[in-house]
C-alpha cells in the first residue's frame, strides 16, 4: 500500500516511542500553561484572547500530533510526513512569536519555550534517516 510504512520494526516502533514521550512531555507543559491561564482567568487577572490562544493551541497541537504518532506507528505514511513537518515546524514557530517583545508575560514565554524544547527530541528521531527509509519502502 503506498501510504504505508512497510518497516514498522523494533527501531521503528522505538523511535516512535522517543518521539511520543516528547509529545507528552510537550503535552503536559501546555497543560501547565492552561491551567495557569484559567487559574488567573478565575482569580480575575486580566487574561487576554491571545494568551488564551496560544495555551489552548499548544495542547490541541499536542493532542494532534501525538494521534499522528500513533498513527505513524502503525504504519501509516501520510501521518509520519505531518508529524515529520510539526515536530520542526511548531518550535521555530512558537519561538518566532514568543520573541516579539511584550507580546506575552515572562512566565508564559518560559513554559513555551520549555515546551518548544520538549519537542526537539521527536523532530530530530522522526526526521532521522533509517526512518524516512522505512517510510520510502513500499509494502
């Protein structure tokens, strides 16, 4: 099948595994955002729709690109090329827009940037070459 990955072997799977750790990791750091955001939303601290975006934003991705993980694991071709683009993707962009001066508060900056982090792992073991091999071969 052409969307498939025809090798999903141990080195695979395990890559795999790397890569959705870091997601969690990512995950649960955007977790941490919004529930600071709501927390101070509740305590009646000004939060703007922006802040609300961009916490709510970094656990949707989370949520997405973990599911393309998953998929990805169990062989699926087209998930494994979109969770290839995220994982390197999603951290120059939320380090592109944390960089704007006085755009959002120190602390938000530093949970996004962890979490930016936090996918650097996944980006560089989904990007790697044996596995973009697999992805190649045809079952």
């Amino acid at each position: 099948m052409d969307n498939d990955i025809s090798d999903t072997g141990p080195d695979v799977r395990r890559t795999l595994r790397t890569a959705r750790t870091s997601i969690v990791v990512y995950g649960a750091i955007g977790a941490v955002a919004l529930t600071v955001v709501v927390g101070l939303a509740v305590a009646g601290s000004e939060v703007t729709s922006f802040l609300w975006g961009r916490a709510g934003g970094m656990v949707a991705s989370a949520v997405v690109t973990y599911v393309l993980t998953v998929l990805a694991a169990r062989g699926r071709r087209w998930a494994h090329v979109r969770l290839r683009i995220i994982t390197v993707l999603a951290p120059v962009a939320i380090v592109a827009v944390d960089a704007i001066p006085g755009a959002l508060p120190a602390w938000f900056v530093a949970l996004q940037v962890a979490g930016a982090l936090a996918l650097v792992p996944a980006a560089y073991v989904v990007n790697r070459s044996a596995l973009r091999a697999a992805g190649r071969t045809r079952s």
